[in-house]
C-alpha cells in the first residue's frame, strides 16, 4: 500500500496576528482565496504569488462565504449583522458590491453547480434565492482606493442596506427573489450542499434533511443516523465528486455517508 504524501508548509500568511478567522475558501479554478475574520474583515489573494488584491473591512463577523462557481472573482459573503454582500472583482479595482440585509446572522451561503440558485441560512431560517436575474454589474458601484503595491484596494462594508426579511421580492430590483423552506422550529443549520436537482440540509440537533431545488422545495428525503447514541451535527463537507458526505457528529469523531444510498 502507497504511503499518503504529507502536507507541506509552503507559506505563512501575515496578517491575522490579531484575528480570529471564521471562513476560507479558494475560488472554482484556484484563482483567488477568500479569508473572512470575526473582526470584519475580508481579504483576498491571488494565489498565483499570494499577494492580498483586495481587504474589505466592516464591523461585523464575516462568517460564511461562497465563489460563483461560473463567474470568475465572483462571491457572496454573510455576516453576523445579516448583510449579504455581493462582490463582482474588476482588474480596474473598481469592484462591483451590493448588500443586502437580512434580519438574522448568517449562519451559511452556497452556491448551486450553475450559480443560478442561493441557498441562505440565516437566523432560524432557511431561504434559496433566485440568482438568475441578479444584476452582477457591468460597471462598478463602488470605486475601490489603491493602497499602493501590496494592496491594490480596500472598502468598508458598512454602506446602505436593502432590508428585506420576509418580502419575497428584492426592492432594488436586482432580482434577489427568495423562497422560504420549511425547517424544523429553533433549529440550527451546520451546513448546505447541493447535488443536482437536491439540497443536502444537516442540522445541528435535526439529523439531515434532503429538499428538492424546485418550488414548493418539499422535503424528498433524509439521512439515516446512527442509533447507538445522540446524532449532534459540528460541520459538513461534500467530496468533490459529490458521493461521499462528511460529518462531524461532537461526540466521537466523523460520519460518513454515501449520498445515494444515505
């Protein structure tokens, strides 16, 4: 049997000394890497030499993000407060953002395979937004200030906010359309995951739950835990092939699940 490859160090990222980092992701295509702190702030690489294109800064905790999967430097971003932010990166640094509030802490964001659908965790609620008609900009919002060579721009995200909680159309008209699922009273969301015409939903205390992707999002199935002792859910994470579902169950390591047999 082949020895597995250990993992190597290939470079240290400075300036999180004194942060606290929530969420980190690398961009379809391994262009970008998104880190999100509990202190607000949100900087991009470039992976290619990992030097910072972009550091956003608010108020809030960033805690959960997710890349377009077909829009290249494309991302949605939750925050403690329930903003949303929606960010277009322009080579001219002038950034496509928009944001809109939610009345809850986001908990998760996911994109689907074709970025037409949005799922949002939020509060004690569970939406999908349409992202088909969703206006990504083809000039910027907002003009990004140079920071000279190591940072090509910064923002604060703290600008006027769309509120929108229980409305089902977007007031701006950007097409932020959102259906409400029906999720089990005062539960708590660990992750989401779509595979195909599906979305994987695992609760903290509620087991996992499978909703279609079409309206009235109905519940098609769920997961079977196992019996010999209580099922809580810590975090989630879907292999890339999209057969095989992690979990981490707070009591005695990690689940796992084949997708189609569940």
């Amino acid at each position: 049997m082949s020895v597995p490859p250990l993992l190597k160090n290939i470079r240290r990222l400075d300036g999180f000394e004194e942060e606290t980092i929530n969420i980190l992701q690398i961009s379809p295509k391994s262009k970008y890497c998104a880190i999100g702190s509990e202190q607000g702030n949100l900087k991009i690489f470039l992976v290619s030499d990992w030097s910072v294109v972009r550091e956003y800064r608010a108020h809030e905790s960033k805690r959960s993000l997710s890349w377009h999967p077909q829009i290249t430097g494309a991302l949605t971003v939750g925050s403690g407060n329930g903003d949303l932010v929606f960010i277009k990166l322009h080579e001219d640094k002038k950034d496509f953002i928009y944001l809109h509030h939610l009345k809850g802490f986001v908990h998760h964001v996911c994109f689907n395979e074709e970025g037409s659908q949005l799922a949002v965790s939020y509060e004690d609620k569970l939406a999908v937004l349409d992202m088909e008609g969703f206006d990504w900009g083809s000039e910027a919002d907002i003009d990004q200030n140079g920071m000279g060579d190591e940072v090509e721009g910064e923002n604060e995200l703290d600008n006027d906010r769309v509120e929108s909680d229980d409305d089902d159309v977007d007031e701006e008209g950007k097409g932020l359309n959102k259906n409400h699922l029906t999720i089990p009273a005062k539960s708590v969301i660990r992750g989401i995951h779509f595979v195909e015409d599906t979305i994987i939903v695992c609760f903290l205390a509620h087991g996992i739950t499978i909703y279609s992707t079409k309206p009235p999002f109905q519940v098609v199935g769920k997961f079977v835990l196992r019996t010999d002792r209580e099922s809580f859910i810590g975090a989630s994470a879907l292999s890339p092939s999209k057969n095989t579902l992690a979990v981490t169950n707070l009591v005695d390591g990690i689940d796992w699940f084949d997708v189609e047999s569940r």
